[in-house]
C-alpha cells in the first residue's frame, strides 16, 4: 500500500462479526485433543469458555485466529467462518486472519523495551497497515482510552512498555490488539496473571469493548464468566478422551439450570 494514511477501511468505525465454528478437531503429533467442536460466538457479545485444564480451550482459541497452524506438528479440520467467509480459505492470508480477529494472552506481553506509544502501534507493522503521523497519535490515544489507560499514561508515552505495572501491561495489549480494528478479540485468561483491582478493570473494558468487537474469552473464574459474558461453552476431556463441549447456551441458563450434570457440577465447583 503506498497511501500515507490510514487504510480507509480501517478507519470506518469498525464493524464486529460473528464467529462460527463448525465441526473442529486439532492433533498435536497425530494425538488428538478436540472432537468436532462446533460454536456459534454471536457478534458483538462476550462469548466465555470454561473448563477444567487440558480440555482444549487455548487450542480452540488459536484455531480462531489461525495461530494453530504455526506450532509444529498441529493438524486440524473443520472450518472457521468469520460473518460467514472462510478463515482458512486458502486465498486469504494469515495476517489478514490475524488482524480480523486479535489475541490477548494471559501473560501480558508488551514490547518491554519499547514505548508505549510504539506498543499500540506495534500490530500496524505486522498486518501493513500506514498511518500519518497525526492520525497515528489520534489512534494511539483512542485505543488508549478503550482500554482505559489513557489517563495513566498520556504523559508518558515515551516510557517503555515494560516500565508498567502487570494490569497495565495487559491493558496496553488490549489497546495494541485494538489498534487494526479487529472485529473479534480472543482473551486467553487475561485476568488469572492479575490482581483483583486490575482484574475488574479489564471486565469493566471487556464490557465496553462488546459492543464494537466480538469478544471470546477463556476464565476460570466463574464469577467471571457470569459477570463479563453472555454466552458461554463448557469444555471436557474426560479419561484421555478429546476435548469437547458438553454444553453450550446462555450464560445465565448455563448457571441457573444446566442440562447436563457434569455442567453442574462444574460450574458449581464440584470438580
Ligand atoms: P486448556 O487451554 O483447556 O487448558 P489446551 O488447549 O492448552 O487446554 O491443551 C489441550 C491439550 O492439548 C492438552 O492435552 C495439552 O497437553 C495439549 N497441547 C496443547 N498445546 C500443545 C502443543 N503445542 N504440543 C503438544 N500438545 C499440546
Ligand atoms: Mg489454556
């Protein structure tokens, strides 16, 4: 691209877009850790994933935004289609995938030795995105401000990334994630490395942020998930077996009255 400025389509407001899995397996080295998952994330909502351990959650979330094509020796089928389009068409470049749908991993990972200016602007490089220099600070200070640190930080841009407190940090990732518009954000537990203070802060940003960009997101934290999300997938891999999802629907159905006893107990913290 050789425009100086912002590619149009990133500066429309953006746009969020359903998510819809359909049938997903994965292996690891020829052993298989998903049995045709398939989950509908509807747009513009918070979608929660839940589970013990090992079930398959991160591995799911790395599917949706194609980052599990790139660990050695993971295989895959099924399809991913985002507002309807194939996420694995073959025509369709893994960066232009990855800037549709962000991640936010549960060990914030800013640059650390680059400012925080240059932090929000890091994803632009990576999905060749230009900016002009003035819409360049315009950008930096609203994905700031959607993650809410704006105020902390605006005097001191210049500071390097890992000159932050862990809370954050984890917000500065979010407004990286933020700054190519994604219309979906995956958080992989982006709370668990956190304190209770920093913890309500992102769920307050989680709960702004839905109504611009589609939210999937793995917790442990039951209270959590009731309080962030409206929908919500129970994982399990029982005895060796595949992860898969037992059960799936609204949040507060998943909590008041699960169908499935395994749910129940889960969720009621009888595991
Ligand atoms: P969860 O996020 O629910 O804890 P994961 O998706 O991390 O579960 O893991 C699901 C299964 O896949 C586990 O058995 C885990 O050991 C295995 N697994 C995850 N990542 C890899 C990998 N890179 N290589 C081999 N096995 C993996
Ligand atoms: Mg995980």
């Amino acid at each position: 691209m050789t425009s100086t400025t912002l590619d149009p389509s990133t500066v429309d407001s953006p746009t969020t877009a359903e998510l819809d899995a359909r049938n997903i397996s994965a292996w690891f080295g020829g052993h298989k850790v998903l049995d045709r998952v398939s989950l509908r994330m509807p747009a513009g909502q918070v979608t929660a994933l839940i589970g013990p351990s090992g079930c398959g959650k991160s591995t799911f979330l790395r599917i949706l935004n194609r980052m599990h094509e790139l660990v050695p020796g993971a295989e895959l089928a099924g399809e991913v289609l985002l507002d309807g389009e194939d996420l694995y068409d073959p025509s369709r470049r893994i960066t232009d995938a990855r800037r549709h749908v962000g991640m936010v991993f549960q060990k914030p990972n800013p640059f650390p030795a680059m400012s925080i200016y240059d932090n929000v602007l890091a994803g632009l490089k990576l999905t060749a995105v230009r900016a002009s220099r003035r819409t360049k600070d315009d950008l930096v200070e609203e994905c700031l401000r959607k993650a809410g640190l704006w105020h902390e930080v605006q005097t001191r841009l210049r500071s390097p990334g890992g000159a932050l407190s862990g809370g954050q940090q984890q917000r500065l990732c979010i407004a990286r994630s933020l700054a190519v518009r994604p219309r979906v954000l995956l958080m992989d537990e982006p709370c668990s490395a956190l304190d209770p203070t920093s913890t309500r802060r992102i769920e307050e940003t989680i709960g702004e942020l839905s109504t611009e960009v589609t939210i999937v997101i793995v917790t442990h934290n039951m209270q959590q998930a009731q309080r962030v999300s409206q929908h919500c997938a129970f994982f399990l891999a029982e005895q060796g077996t595949p992860g898969v999802i037992v059960e799936h629907g609204l949040t507060s159905a998943m909590f008041d009255t699960p169908q499935d006893r395994r749910t129940a107990d889960y969720v009621h913290g009888r595991f």
